[in-house]
C-alpha cells in the first residue's frame, strides 16, 4: 500500500481518495475506517497557529472563552472554529455533556467529583483542571454518572 501526500492550493479543503483496481474487502475496511476517524474529529489551531486533527476520543472539555470557542486535551489548548451549541449537536447522545452554558465535559475524564456544594457539583477531570456544573444541569449529570 501507498500513501502519498499532494499539497496543492487548489484544493480549498481537505480530501482523502483511496485508489484500486478492484473494490474488495481491505477497501471497503479501509474506507469505513477512514470515515469513522474523519468524524470521529474536528479542526482545530494550536498556541503556535498551526492546524491540527483533534480526535473527539481524547478530549477532556471543551469551552468558550471570550468570542472564541476551546478544545482541551492531555497535551494542550486549542481554538476550533465551532461554537458550542454546534458541538453540542455533533456531540449528542456520546460520552460528552453540556455542564453550563460556556463548557461541555467528557463524561469519561471526569477523575472526581465534589457533591459536598449546595446546588452546584465541582468537578475536577484528568487534567487536573476544576470546573464547575450550572444548577440546571446538576441532576443531568448525576443522572448521566449514575449517581441518582
């Protein structure tokens, strides 16, 4: 197999082509593969502005800062060009939910949580980083963790 890389600026996007002679098995395997990594991922501009594939698998949270939308992952910070009712909407019925108005966590990278506060839950991920859960959202969460 060959995998070659042509770097043109026609093209306005991305785009991936896979080339056979013959649709087979390892094909179709590799499409489908392709596929779901390609939506299984989103775009996004690190510290130093260079575009990176971020996978949605390693995602602790995302946030909005300002006018601008973050994605963060075990390894850094990264501004997409989605706002977060939009992802809220790619990230429905997964491992992601909406916390407050300006966050949405992964289910999955939450490390503890603090159900000591009144009306609020703190909730500290795999990172280290501290947030906290809106009132309107607390019994979705407990409710999404099993916790009720």
């Amino acid at each position: 197999m060959k995998i070659k890389a042509c770097i043109d600026k026609a093209f306005k996007t991305m785009e991936i082509h896979v080339c056979n002679n013959e649709m087979n098995q390892e094909v179709s395997d590799l499409v489908k593969e392709l596929d779901q990594w390609m939506n299984d991922s989103l775009m996004g501009t690190d510290e130093r502005g260079e575009k990176c594939v971020l996978t949605l698998n390693g995602m602790i949270c995302f946030y909005a800062q300002g006018q601008k939308v973050f994605a963060q992952d075990e390894k850094g910070v990264y501004s997409i060009p989605s706002k977060l009712y939009e992802l809220e909407e790619i990230l429905e019925d997964t491992r992601f939910m909406r916390i407050s108005k300006s966050e949405i966590v992964n289910l999955k990278k939450i490390k503890k949580l603090d159900l000591s506060l009144t009306g609020t839950i703190k909730i500290i991920l795999s990172n280290g980083k501290e947030t906290y859960t809106s009132r309107r959202n607390v019994s979705r969460l407990k409710k999404a963790l099993g916790i009720i």
